[in-house]
C-alpha cells in the first residue's frame, strides 16, 4: 500500500484500472467510505491514522482512493461549493478546472449568439460540459480518454444534467478537421480548452499544446460560434482576426484567457475583472496605442493584471488622467487618489535613485523597520531586499523598485 493516496487514484493508473477505481468510488460502498474519509480530514486525522481507519472499513485496495477523492473535494469545496461533495475527480483534472462561476459566465454568452447545441472538446472532468447543460444546451461531450468520458458521465449524473449530456469517444483534432457549415461533431456551437501540460510540465509553446496551435484556428475559423482557453501569455500576433481576445482576473490574478469567435466576438480586445462579488469590464474596438508617460506625481497607481495582459493599460490612464513613469513599465501616477476597480493605488512619499545603503538609511530615518517590496523592470528579489531593509523601527512601508523615465528608482509609499 503507497503512503501517498494520489498513487492509487486514476491520475497514476492504466485506464482499465483507474476506471475500475472511479465506478467504485461511485458505488455504495465507495460513497460511504469518501464519506467516512472527510469526516476524518476535517477532525484533523493524519494520513497514516486516516489510512488505517479506513483499511479496516473498506480493504486495502480501496481506503487510498477514498481518502484522495475526499482530499479533492475538501481542496474543490471552497470553489465549487455544495457541488464539490459529489463531484468525482483526480488531481489533474482539479488542476484544469476552472471556477464554476467563470464557466457559467463563458456558457451565457456563447448561448445568447443562438445555439443550442455545443460540443465540450475535450470534456476533461465536465466542469464546461455542466455549466453548459445548465444553461439550458444539449451538450455533446467529447475526449479520447476514457477515464475523462467517465468523470464527465459521472458528474453530469451526479448533479442532474445527464439528459442534456451526451460522452462521445472522438479525437478532437480528427473532429475539427472534419467541421464544416458552422458545425462540429453535430453542434452548431463549441468550448475548447486546450492541455497545456505535458509530463507535469507547463508548454508555452502553443503548437504543443493538445490539440495543438493549428486546431485551435481551424475550429475558430470553421465554427464561428466557439470560445477557446488560452495560456494569459498568449502572443497578441497569434489571435485570429475578428476573433476577441478577453483577460479574466479574480481578486487581482488572471484566472483565463479567452478567444472568442466571429460569431461571438464583441470587440477587439476586453479585460474582465471579478472582485467582491462584482464584474468590472474594460473593452477597445481597436489598440488604443500606449499610454502617454510623464514624471512621478503624488500618486502611484497599479494596474490589474488583467488590464495589462490585453494592452489596455492607456484605457485605465485615461480614466484616472494618469501617466506611465516610464514609457515600458506598467505603473502609473497621477495627481488624485482613486477608488477605480482597476488600479490599486499607494500615496508616494519619497522618490529615491536605487542604492541599498541610502535607501536603509532613509527608512531608517523615518522610523520604518517593515517594508513590503513590489517591483516592475527591476532584477531585484523583492523577498531577499525586504530582509535587507528590515530594520529596529516600528512603522512599515510598501517600497516600489522600478524605473522612472529610464532611471533605476525607488519610490516610498505609504501603506494603505
């Protein structure tokens, strides 16, 4: 019996026996024993002791499955919700899932172009296939590996939309190759979310990733209605034209990249922030060009993510009057503070040139003993400079390492 669970679940089994596993997991016996492990998970029983519970309930061969399934949902439940206590699904496909509210959002709108039909290529644990059939699609859920259609048929059962659900055995390249008159594998819509991991490794070359590069386009161009993931690094020359790339940030991180096709497509570009329950959108018909850059003012102003992934950062300096400090470093300044969604925003106290003594000594001076260190267009360790600059005083500060019209520049910011 391995001590790590992961081993005997379907991520690092052949197919035969992690679906033996899974259709075990889905019976009587294997719900009681997941059951029984979250409830030892969440009284704080460890492994091994866990493990042994669980031997004596329901065999060796079984207590490992039962304790990663429940380890999975516990990691899933803060996302997912109440959905999460049935969902059968293995580390990998954990991994690739998105947020449900996110696909909820993806089917809405793929929906209102006027499909009905919509082939999931590539269905993974079914998360897309579920909130699609939610959303009022049949949906037809395709993917080469069996141990994929069996999650997927799993979940769609397990929360009540297997009759809008068809698994379908299919190569999806084979599928986009074969697509025509706006239609793949029957449907007059499509989700494609392409592996972009192979051997645990992340491929950020987009013609290795499965499918690869070149199925990617071929679906947006022969299947108008499609919204494809992509890695957020996504090069801007890669996008198809008539096709909106959109950048989704939740709390401050990109979650999703998507490209959404012609007959979807809204836009040239869109960054899309979820913050605190609400939706913040920021859109441009054409590349609005960079933003204008001047000296450092009282303000500093920090960019979402979001809207720097998709080049809209002039779009945000224009609504706050706000210029970059430097024509190729995303920070902006302005006069003002502001409550904008799209910025997190510091008041500068000081502007230094960047040299580690004067800069101790300067907080030193103030009194500050606690720095947090950001840092954009600088080799500094942010971690290894804020050890540096820790010293005996009581305040604290939020030190900037950047560059300022060219110049290495520190700037101190009040905390907020």
């Amino acid at each position: 019996m391995p001590t790590d669970p992961a081993e005997d679940l379907a991520d690092d089994l052949p197919e035969d026996a992690a679906i033996a596993v899974l259709r075990w997991l889905r019976g009587p016996e294997g719900t009681a024993a997941t059951r029984l492990a979250g409830e030892l998970l969440a009284a704080g029983v460890d492994l091994l002791p866990g493990l042994d519970r669980l031997r004596g309930e329901v065999g060796p061969e079984h207590a490992g499955p039962a304790w990663e399934l429940a380890r999975l949902r516990a990691r899933a439940r803060p996302v997912f919700g109440a959905d999460a206590d049935v969902l059968l699904l293995t580390a990998g496909t954990l991994e690739q899932a998105g947020r449900p509210e996110l696909a909820s959002r993806r089917a809405a709108r793929l929906l209102s172009a006027g499909s009905s039909t919509v082939a999931d290529l590539g269905c993974a644990a079914g998360t897309d296939t579920i909130a699609l059939a939610r959303a009022g699609a049949s949906v037809v859920a395709v993917d080469r590996d069996p141990v994929a259609r069996e999650l997927t048929a799993a979940n769609a059962e397990a929360l009540g939309v297997a009759d809008r659900v068809r698994v379908v055995a299919a190569d999806v390249v084979d599928l986009v190759a074969a697509a025509g008159d706006g239609r793949v594998a029957g449907c007059a819509a499509a989700v494609l979310d392409p592996a972009r991991r192979a051997g645990g490794r992340r491929q950020l070359d987009p013609d290795r990733w499965s499918p690869p590069w070149s199925t990617v386009a071929a679906l947006l161009d022969r299947v108008p209605a499609t919204v494809v993931k992509v890695a957020p690094g996504l090069d801007h020359d890669r996008v198809p034209a008539g096709v909106e790339a959109e950048w989704v940030s939740v709390a401050g991180s990109i979650v999703e990249a998507l490209l959404w096709g012609p007959a979807v497509s809204e836009t040239w570009r869109r960054a899309t922030l979820v913050r605190d329950g609400a939706v913040h959108e920021l859109t441009a018909g054409e590349d609005p060009g960079p933003a204008p850059w001047g000296p450092v003012r009282q303000w500093l102003h920090e960019p979402d993510p979001a809207a720097i992934r998709s080049g809209l950062v002039a779009s945000v300096a224009a609504r706050l009057g706000a210029t970059l400090v430097d024509p190729t470093i995303a920070y902006l300044t302005s006069d003002a503070r502001t409550d904008d969604p799209w910025v997190r925003s510091y008041r500068i106290a000081d502007v230094l040139p960047f040299n580690l003594k004067r800069l101790r000594a300067h907080l030193r001076a103030r009194g500050i003993g606690r720095v947090v260190v950001k840092k954009r267009g600088s080799p500094v360790e942010p971690e290894t400079l804020a050890r540096q600059l820790r010293g005996p005083g009581s305040e604290w500060a939020v030190v900037v390492v950047t560059r300022a019209a060219g110049t290495p520049t520190v700037l101190v910011c009040d905390p907020q």
